[in-house]
C-alpha cells in the first residue's frame, strides 16, 4: 500500500512537471537570445516541438500561442521573481531546515506536552524501519488541518530558497517520511505520508503566495516593519529565511516579487445552528469567515501552478462546536484562457482541499480534476461569475458517527471517492450581489468502517451593499450527510444553518469586476 501512494504521488507530479516543462520550452523569450537569428533558430524549433508534441500527445491547450509568456501580467507586476534578487539556494540548505522544523516540533511535543509518543531513541528508529506502516488513530483535526501544516513548512523551506512549485515538491515528501521514522516511536503513517505533503503544498503555495503579495522590498520604517511581520507570521519559513539571507533588511529600487490581484473578503456576524432542520432553532454562534482570491482567472497568459487560487476559512464560537469549521479551496495546475461567444473562460487542471467539522459530519479531502471558472459580462456593472469543478478525490475522511473521536479510537473512515463543485454569483452592479454554491462528495471507505459516505453542501447567499466597501448579508446554510455501512441502518441527516453579517470588501483596484 505505501509503494502505492508514493508511486501515485510521483505520477500525478510528475506529469504536471513534464507539461509545465514542455510549456517553458515551447515558449521562448526574445529576450533571452543574443541576436535575431539565434532567436529565429529557436523559434523554427519551437514550431517543429510543438507540431509534434500537439500532434502526438493532443494536448494543444499546453501550448497554446494567443498567451505568450510574459514577465509582466496586465497590471503592470511580475509574473515569476526577479531570480536577480531571489536566486536559487543549495539543496542542503532547505534539508537542514526541515530537520530543524522537525527536531524543534519534536522537542515541544517531548519535553512542553510530555507526549508518550515522542519518547523517540535509536531502538525506535530501528523498529519503525523495520516494522512496516500502518493507518493511525489520530484525531481529524491532527490528520487533516496538523499534518498538513507541517507539509507547509516542509514545502516553504525550498520555496524560501528559491525552488520553484515543483522542485519544492521533494522536499515536502522528504520532510514527512523523516518525521515518520524518527519523530515518533509508532509505525509510519500511511495517511501521514499523503496528507503532509500534498495538503501541505496546496496550503504551502497559497501562503507563500499571499507573504509575496505583502512583501515590498521598496518599503521602509513603519511600512516595512509591519510587511515583514505579516509576511512571517503567514509563512514562518518565509520570514526565517529573510531574516537568515539578509533580505528582510534589503533595500531595492524595484519590485521583485510576482504579485497578482488579491480580493480578500471578510465578514462577522452570528449564525444559528438549527436543530436539524427546524427553521430558526437551536444555537446562536459568533463566527468570522473570510475569503481571498488571487489572481486574474481571465487574464489571457501562460499561468503557472497557483497564479489563480482561491481559500475560504470559517470560524465559528459557541457551545457545542469547534473553532475551526471549513477551510475549502483550488489552485491552478495546468489551465488555458479562452472564450465561448461574450463567455470569458479558464478551464483546465486543478488542485482542491477541503476540511469540514460541523454537528453533521466531518470530511477532509484531496482532490483533482476538471475545472472551468466563466465571466459573463449582463450589464453595464454586472457580471455573472460562475465555475464548474469535476475531480477525484483519491484520499479522504470521512466521519462515522460511532464512537467518540479520541486518541485511542477513530470515528472516522479512511476512502476516497469524487467530489463536484459549482458557483455562481451574480453582481448587481456594485449595489447587491446574489450567489449560490452546492458542493458534493462520495467517500468509499478503504480502511475502517466499510461503506459509502455522501456529502452535500447548499450555501445561497446575498449581500446588500450598505456604504462604499461595506455589506450586510445573509446566508442559508444545507448540510446534507447520507451514509450507507453493510449490516447497519442507513444514516440520513439533514442540518440547516442561517448567518447573518456584515461584510468587509477589500478589492484590488487594478482588477476589474467583483468575483465572488
């Protein structure tokens, strides 16, 4: 099984790293050459590779000539780092670091928390490599927001040292399999060797995304104190590796780090957790939710791995649920622009996560699949945005309901399965907006409890623009949980949310449009 999971991993990678490979030489930059007919040369070469890949391999939308490679996007911004100033470190210095990201997490755990588990010493090493793998009983929590985490810093510690999204890669499964056998003194975790690094790269290259977003090398006194800051405390790897470079005290005269439009949407408020479905009943809870999306989906140019993403995270406070609800998202992998009529369209391969923990289930997943995410310009000031997301999700948990979630037994099953997506949202010019996501998951267990888990999520919503950036809104909330476990009852559960709150928009001014 665990040969399964590291071949499955390298697979799905690997293949990304081939097509972004073909897409970088296909795409030639003038400017690289040292005359006109060494660059014709390269050119008549391109022509022959891509003829004969496209032809061979019919994957034209790799290679796709109305979005040529640039280094500015639309707003003026970089679209890769100035290697000038962000060069590429040697190998050894992110694997020292991530053995001080685990030799310092297992020092808290074994001598701040006291944990059995990290009574570590060579015997156990030794034991561990011997013994085999196995699938762990950790809490939800730990498996699928903890483990992937750490991925994060694993991951950040190459991206820091200026290795790209897929030479990063490596390093977040390295990190994993090290804390596996020598951090613990269990068995290697199946399901920790998955979530760590894949979860991790999606939550990893979101935040050093965003810390890039924040950064200004331009910037001091106050200004650049405060960026540093925000930059750290969104990727820890980020700000040590600054710190340790000397970058965060740099002065340049220009900008350095790629930058795309980031729209970050927050609001606050109370919602009720209804007592199943019964209208208006049950607890009030305090939540904050917020939103962000990165990147122009329909800006036309070669995209790299994560130049679109969006997250969305739900925090709620009350009694009888947890801090933490949702953490939901996709990123970019393989996409190409294009349009359908008025219809401006990104389609291709994405990347999703997904965390949910509510009174009705608990699910985490990974995904990929078949995106399409669609602007239709109705009016004057109206757009209808929309996207469409079909994909597998070949790792999942899924709750059980039976049993208490503790240390010592897992109420939840290990599967995989398929997930679909859709959103919609319709502005109002810039006085309301009307919006409508549904999201579906089918879980087959593949070790646990057997069966199948269905999923279904029913959010409409709309918001009332009150003054300039700021909304009042409303939104329902549908939990829909079917489970089907041989020689047991099926279970059928329906649970209703209302929220009510007031919104925070905080646009991009360069970016056109409200997409929600």
């Amino acid at each position: 099984m665990k040969r399964f999971w590291i071949f499955f991993i390298s697979i799905i990678f690997s293949a990304s790293l081939n097509a972004q490979d073909l897409k970088s030489f296909a795409f030639t930059n003038r400017n690289n050459f040292s005359s006109l007919n060494e660059f014709r040369h390269s050119q008549t070469m391109n022509k022959n590779f891509i003829y004969y890949y496209s032809s061979h391999l019919k994957k034209d939308f790799l290679f796709s000539t109305d979005t040529p490679k640039r280094k500015h996007n639309m707003y003026g911004n970089l679209t890769s780092d100035d290697t000038l100033y962000n060069r590429r470190y040697c190998s050894l210095i992110p694997a020292v670091e991530i053995l001080g990201v685990n030799f310092l997490t297992w020092s808290i755990d074994r001598y701040v928390f006291d944990a059995d588990y990290a009574r570590v010493s060579p015997e156990t090493w030794k034991y561990n490599m011997k013994e085999g793998w196995e699938w762990d009983t950790d809490r939800f929590g730990i498996n699928f927001i903890g483990h992937p985490y750490s991925g994060t810093l694993f991951y950040n510690s190459a991206r820091a040292n200026g290795y790209n999204f897929f030479g990063s890669i490596p390093f977040a499964i390295g990190g994993s399999l090290m804390w596996e056998y020598f951090g613990e003194n269990s068995k290697p975790s199946y399901n920790d060797l998955i979530n760590t690094p894949i979860n991790g790269i999606f939550l990893g290259e979101i935040l050093y995304r965003l810390s890039e977003n924040v950064l200004d090398d331009q910037s001091r006194g106050g200004e650049r104190f405060f960026r540093e800051l925000s930059a750290t405390v969104l990727s820890p790897m980020v700000g040590f590796n600054r710190l340790v470079q000397g970058k965060m005290f740099r002065v340049t005269h220009k900008e350095v780090y790629q930058k795309e439009p980031c729209n970050i949407s927050i609001f606050a408020g109370i919602h009720k957790v209804n007592t199943n479905k019964e209208f208006l009943t049950g607890n009030f809870n305090e939540i904050l939710n917020l939103q962000v999306d990165y990147g122009n989906p329909f800006e036309k140019r070669n995209k790299k791995p994560f130049d679109v993403f969006r997250i969305r995270l739900d925090l709620s406070y009350g009694q009888g649920t947890d801090l933490l609800n949702n953490i939901s998202g996709y990123g970019n992998l393989i996409t190409k622009n294009s349009k359908a009529g008025a219809i401006d369209l990104l389609h291709g391969l994405f990347q999703y996560y997904d965390y949910w923990d509510n009174p009705t289930f608990e699910l985490g997943t990974i995904g990929f699949g078949e995106g399409v995410i669609s602007k239709l310009k109705v009016f004057k000031k109206s757009f209808l945005y929309t996207s469409l997301h079909i994909g597998v999700a070949p790792f999942a948990g899924s709750s059980t309901r039976f049993g208490p979630d503790t240390l010592a037994f897992r109420n939840y099953n290990f599967g995989g399965g398929m997930e679909g997506k859709f959103e919609a949202t319709f502005n109002l010019s810039e006085a309301a907006a009307i919006s409508f996501n549904a999201y579906y998951f089918w879980i087959h267990t593949y070790q646990g409890m057997p069966g199948d888990n269905f999923v279904g999520i029913l959010k409409p919503k709309i918001t009332i623009r009150i003054i300039k950036n700021i909304s009042v809104g409303l939104e329902q909330y549908v939990y829909i949980n079917d489970r089907y476990t041989p020689n047991r009852k099926a279970i059928h559960q329906i649970q209703t949310e209302q929220k009510i709150f007031l919104l925070l928009y905080l646009e991009n001014r360069k970016r056109s449009g409200h997409y929600e």
